[in-house]
C-alpha cells in the first residue's frame, strides 16, 4: 500500500522508487501484487506516465488516513525506543495517590503512549514488597522509609494535620480545645495510628522521642479509610495529611486543624530498589515522575505542601 500511494501521487514508478530508496522492479512488483490481491486493476500506464483508474482513486482515499496513522506511531516507537522507557508500574500510597494520580495518567499518555502506566495504591509496606517481588518498579511515599536496599529521592514536605470528630466520645476530648503549639499535649492523646513501618507511624515515634514522650497509641489500624472512620464515630484523634482528607474537608465530616509546631512535618519521596552493585537508576520515566510529581506542588494540586527548595 506504501509503494501504491508513492507512485499515485508521483504519478510515476521511477520516481516513487527514488523517492522510496528501492529499486523500480521492486516497486512495479509490489503494485502489481497488490492489484492481484484487490483483483481490480488500480494505475493505468500512460506514455506520459502513470493515472489512477478509479479503483485506484478510490482506494487511495482510503489508505492515506491509515498510512499517515502508520508511520506516526512508527516514529513514536522510535522514539520511545531511543528513550528507553517501557512499561511502568509506579506504588502511591492512599493520599499521595489522590493528589497525583490524574495528572500523572494523563501526562503520561500524552509523552509515552506506547507505553503503560499501571498505578498501584497502598501502604509504604505494600509497595516495598511490591518492589521487592518485581511487580512494582517505583514508589512515591513519606519518609521515613524504613527498609533495606533502596534509594530515595526527596521531593517536598507537607503538613501533619490533627484530625478528630464533630462529637467525640469521652474521654476523647474535642481536638479545639488542644494547645496546638504543644506537641506533647498533641502526643498524648488517645490516637489511631498505623503499625510500623509505616511512614506515619515512624513521624509518630520520631515526634514522640524528641519531646520525651510515649506517644498514646489507642488503637492500631492499617488502613487510612478505617482510620478516618473511627475517628469520625468518636473513638479517637489522628494524625493525618491534607492529601488524605478532601472529601471531608469538602463535606465537613471531621474537624481538622494545622498544627502550628513546625516538627509536624514530613518529606515526600520517590524510592526504588538498589541496583545489585549499590547504585541508583538512572532512568528518564523516573525523572518525568519526579517533574510530574513536583508540578502538582508547583500548581497548588497537592494540599499544603511546599517544595524543599522553598523551606528555609
């Protein structure tokens, strides 16, 4: 169809031939297969050189789309290809996964649609086995990560908020009338947390050893979703992000307030395994992710949180 089209719209075999780089038998010899195929004669020899019949016009029509659909996504696989970049499955956990998640999708298909983008949401913990199995290539979670042989990039840092209900039930006391300066007083209420090693949890133990005190974990609960609920019901307070709360921040379900200790915060990384010999990856889907993920912050996309080139 390729040497058929080139020699319609040269209007002849030797310049079609030049302009495809074969030689002019072969180019005679590949029309005249194709008209053998399609069983209608689609050119018309002429002493002055070659006219489409009206076969060969109408089936023109119909291939130019398709050919120029052809070698676009040929010259995207080229591109692709000299780029390097495959497949990729990329772990967010629950929140992070909400603020990034769309644009993420959406620029990605737009620079490397040959290629997939699987998202796959869940804890810290999750995700590292995730990467240590091979069913995950890259992770972007808070810090501290607490596990063997990887690599971290950080990108910025957003706040711990304070999260507690409407009505709580005592003796959970209603989070206004904390002192929102005083870490330890924010410490010490009865929280819901998740278990180690989970990020939150190891921002919860760190607080709680810089201000020398046991941190009042009331219940233990792997997963935010029940977390909030509980919270929500009564049963305790929690410590949060921002990224995690936009639909009862929209709808008033919980009271949440900033904390205005500079301590409650926490960095957001890119992490993956070492390669065997020790070294990082150097790999051009890991840096569009990293962009990607630090246009979210730039935009106001990702709630309160800053970049670590702005923190002072």
């Amino acid at each position: 169809m390729r040497y058929f089209a080139a020699v319609a719209q040269a209007r002849s075999f030797t310049d079609a031939a030049g302009r495809l780089g074969v030689a002019q038998p072969a180019v005679s010899r590949q029309v005249q297969n194709l008209e053998q195929e399609l069983g209608v004669d689609l050119l018309k020899r002429t002493r002055s050189g070659v006219e489409l019949t009206g076969a060969g016009d109408f089936f023109l029509q119909r291939i130019l789309p398709f050919l120029v659909e052809l070698n676009q996504a040929k010259e995207l696989l080229l591109r692709q290809s000299q780029a390097q970049v495959e497949d990729v499955v990329i772990g967010l956990t629950t929140g992070e996964g909400l603020a990034v998640a769309p644009m993420l999708i959406r620029r990605w298909s737009e620079m490397f649609p040959a290629a997939k983008l699987k998202i796959v949401e869940g804890l810290a913990p999750l995700i590292y086995s995730g990467l240590k199995g091979g069913t995950i290539d890259i992770g972007v979670a808070p810090e501290p990560l607490a596990f063997e042989g990887i690599w971290t990039r950080p990108l910025f840092e957003e706040p711990l908020v304070l999260i507690g209900a409407h009505d709580p039930v005592p003796p959970v006391p209603n989070i206004k009338s904390i002192d929102l300066t005083d870490a330890r007083e924010i410490l010490t209420l009865p929280l819901i947390a998740p278990s180690n090693p989970n990020p939150l949890r190891g921002n919860i133990e760190f607080l709680a050893q810089k201000y020398g005190v046991e941190a009042n974990i009331a219940v233990e609960l792997d997963s935010m979703s029940i977390i909030k609920d509980l919270v929500r019901r009564g049963t305790g307070c929690a410590l949060t992000t921002y990224a995690h709360l936009a639909n009862e921040i929209e709808h008033d379900i919980l009271q949440v307030l900033p904390i205005e200790s500079p301590d409650f915060r926490r960095s957001i990384s890119l992490f993956g395994l070492l390669a065997n010999d020790g070294s990082k990856p150097d790999s051009i889907a890991i840096d569009f992710i990293e962009s990607l993920i630090i246009e979210t912050v730039k935009t106001g996309l990702w709630p309160g949180a800053r970049l670590l080139s702005d923190v002072d």
